[in-house]
C-alpha cells in the first residue's frame, strides 16, 4: 500500500520507530505522546510526520488549554530542528449526526481559530480536517481540507432520521446470510430455545440457523432480530444462542435445510437491513456491523512455548480426546491418568489404580509402575502371608521351618514383605 495512513490512538510505550521508518503519519494528541514520537525520531535520524490533534468541545481526546498552548509552540520548534514534520491539524465533532444543534457550529468555529493559534506560533499544517460521515454528508463548510467518513464506507446512513442510504447514494458493502441446517415440524404449544421465551402458537415450522452471538449476533436481539427466507420477513423466536439461532416460518413454509437466509441485506432490495437490527434493539448501526465477524470453535491447548500443543493423530496434548479437558476417554485409557504414557510398567500401575480386578495379581516392585502418591498396597498372597507366620525355630508340625532372612526391626515399623516369585503362566 501506498497511500498514506493515519494512525489515530496509541499508548505510552508503543512501538514508535517501526511505525515511523514505514512512513505511517502519527497522530500526537497529548504533550507525552509529541515527545515520544520527538525522542523515537531523534534516534532513528527519520524525520516523523504528525496530526496534532485537538479538542475542541467533544471532552474525548486531544489537547486543550494550557496543554495545547504548550504543545503547539514545543511543535514549532521541534518542527524548525527536523524532527517532526506537522503535516496537519484535526478535531471531532460531538454532534454531527444532529446538524442544527448548537456546539456544531460552535466546536467548527472554534477549530479554526486553534488553526489560526498554531499559525502564530510558526507550524503551517496544510491538511485541516474535521468532519466525520455525518458531517460529509450533512455539512459542507466543515469539509475543509479532507473529510474523514467512517460508517458511510459501508455504504451505512450516519443519520437514519434524515435518510437512508437510498437517499445519500450509498450502497450497501455488507451483506449476512447463512443456510438453514435443519427444518422441522413442531407442535402447538412448544418452547423454543434457552428459557422458552418463545412458545408456538399453532402447528408449524421451526428452522435453524447456525449463527449467534460468539459470531456478533446481539444476544439482546432475541424475539426481535429481523432475517428473511423466500422474501419473507420473520423475527428470531426465542433465545439467540451461542452459535445457534431459531426462526418460525409457518406450518405452509416451503423452507428446507441449505435454503438462505438473509440477516443483512440491501435497503433498495426490502431486505433486512444493519439499520433495522439497529432499530430493534435500540442501538445503532454501527455497532451492528462492527461487532460481527468470524468465531473460533476450535479448543486447543497451549504448550511451554506459547503454541497449541498437539497430541498424537493431531489431537491437542494434555487430555483424553479432542480436547484438553480430559473428559473424552480413549480405549486403553482410564479417568484421572496422564495421556500419552507408553511404559508398560507405568500403564500396569494406571490398571492397578482404576481398574483393579478380583484374583487378578500384578508383582509391581516398589519404584516401579510410576504410580502417584495414591498408588496402592497390594496385599500379601496367601503363601506369603502363611511364610510370615512360620516362627524360625519351627513349623506348624514342630519340624523346623523355613529360614527367614534376619531384617533390623524399628519399633511400629511394618514388617519387611517377603521375596516374590513371578507367578507360572501369568501374562503381564
């Protein structure tokens, strides 16, 4: 791209020197943001071009006052040593979507006399600019220099009550549809969606539309968002879902899975509009479209080094199934055991813990298995609990017994487990 760029707002500390050896035109509307773009130009030898920006009655962003009068004559100079270049000047309006209010006139009147102030103190901005869409369409003395549109791009009216877009030439550049995923017969009488907000009245229809509020649907749009099937209008029944919402077109609804529905469309086509979502949860049209975009759905889990970890068969790592949660169980694999151990002794000991069974006996020497601290003690077998009984001196028949090794006993200490021997047969 080559034409020039604007940035508007950014915070203390903001990468300044990349966005000055790019050529971006920064925008200086404090005296702490002047003296950081000053001290990153200095320092990279570039000379920075700026918009100071000044508040002329919005209360938003922008010098004023002292402030102002401070960072005009601290431009001059820094303009005359190299370092910056003040290309221009510009404000906002509080009230442009109202044209006959007063502080229209006003915050415009007093624009150009801080125009007037900074040519005093020595800068020559050579771009003034001050009106935002409403003001573009509504009132040509505040063109000035350059005209800064923003909602009218999306060919939306900045001013319903006056006009739409039909009436200022605008078209449109945002069109919302989706498709049907499912259509089905519903009874009279059935809630529909979270808290059945919305009940049937009769027999009829329900489709389903795969869109909500994770996609920037306004939750509180519910009963009320406009969406039209075949060249029909209807409104969301019930609830609007995470990602799911409900429309009833009548029982004699010729609508099937994959037909599309039209959520914003063209004015000049009777379709449903950004302005008639807008107007029906009082709010407005700007906010409709710029909340809506693309929903990852796709769970992933982060690794040590900040990227998604993927398990084998590329599955995240960490759990049992597609997600990191654990919740989903693999064959092989038990609840509450790590994923992805391969030791055969380490999966024995997972049985062990999770799955024990009846006779079954698995000889796990102790710091073996990489069992946790809840590992459990496998009772003796039968032939070495009858080894313990046996005194050294002699058997059950008064015939000596079996030698046992001499092991150094502590007082409540538990007594030293015999020598196993593997069992004949017993796969492990």
């Amino acid at each position: 791209m080559t034409a020039p760029i604007l940035t508007r707002i950014f915070p203390p500390g903001a990468d300044l020197e990349a966005a000055i050896r790019t050529d971006l035109t920064l925008s200086a509307g404090a005296p702490w943001a002047l003296a950081e773009i000053a001290a990153v130009a200095r320092a990279t030898g570039t000379t920075a071009r700026i918009h100071i920006k000044v508040d002329t009655g919005l209360g938003r962003g922008g010098a004023w006052h002292d402030d102002l009068a401070g960072m005009l004559v601290d431009a001059a100079r820094l303009e005359a040593e190299g370092v910056i270049d003040v290309e221009g000047i510009f404000s906002h309006f509080a009230y442009a979507d109202s044209p006959d209010h007063p502080t229209v006139r006003a915050q415009q009147e007093t624009f150009l006399a801080i125009v007037a102030d900074a040519e005093r103190a020595g800068l020559r901005p050579r771009i003034r600019h001050i009106a935002n869409s409403a003001a573009t369409l509504t009132n040509p003395s505040a063109h000035l220099d350059m005209v800064r549109p923003g909602v009218s791009v999306y060919g939306l009216s900045p001013v319903p009550h006056i006009g739409g877009p039909t009436h200022f030439g605008l078209r449109e550049a945002m069109r919302v549809t989706a498709r049907l995923i499912a259509v089905k017969d519903c009874p009279a009488g059935q809630g529909v969606s979270y808290g059945h907000l919305y009940t049937t009245k009769g027999d009829t229809r329900l489709g389903l539309v795969p869109l909500g509020y994770a996609d920037g649907i306004p939750r509180h749009a519910t009963g009320v968002g406009p969406m039209q099937v075949h060249g029909t209008r209807y409104t969301v029944a019930g609830r609007v879902c995470m990602d799911q919402m409900v429309l009833d077109p009548g029982p004699d609804s010729p609508a099937q899975a994959g037909d599309e529905v039209i959520l914003i469309g063209r004015e000049s086509q009777g379709e449903p509009t950004a302005q008639d979502w807008a107007a029906a949860i009082d709010t407005i049209n700007y906010e409709i479209v710029t909340r809506l975009g693309p929903a990852s759905r796709v769970a992933t889990r982060k690794g040590p080094d900040g990227r998604a970890a993927q398990g084998q068969a590329g599955r995240p790592s960490g759990g049992h199934g597609p997600r990191s949660g654990g919740r989903r169980r693999r064959r092989g694999r038990h609840r509450g055991c790590r994923a992805g151990r391969q030791d055969r002794r380490q999966a024995l000991a997972c049985l062990r813990r999770h799955r024990p069974r009846q006779g079954a006996r698995l000889p796990l020497r102790r710091g073996q298995g990489g069992g946790g601290p809840r590992q459990r003690r496998r009772r003796p077998a039968r032939r070495d609990r009858r080894a313990r009984r046996v005194d050294a001196g002699g058997g059950p028949d008064g015939r000596p017994g079996p030698r046992l090794r001499a092991q150094p006993q502590l007082v409540g200490a538990p007594a030293p487990r015999a020598r196993r021997r593997r069992v004949p047969g017993r796969q492990l």
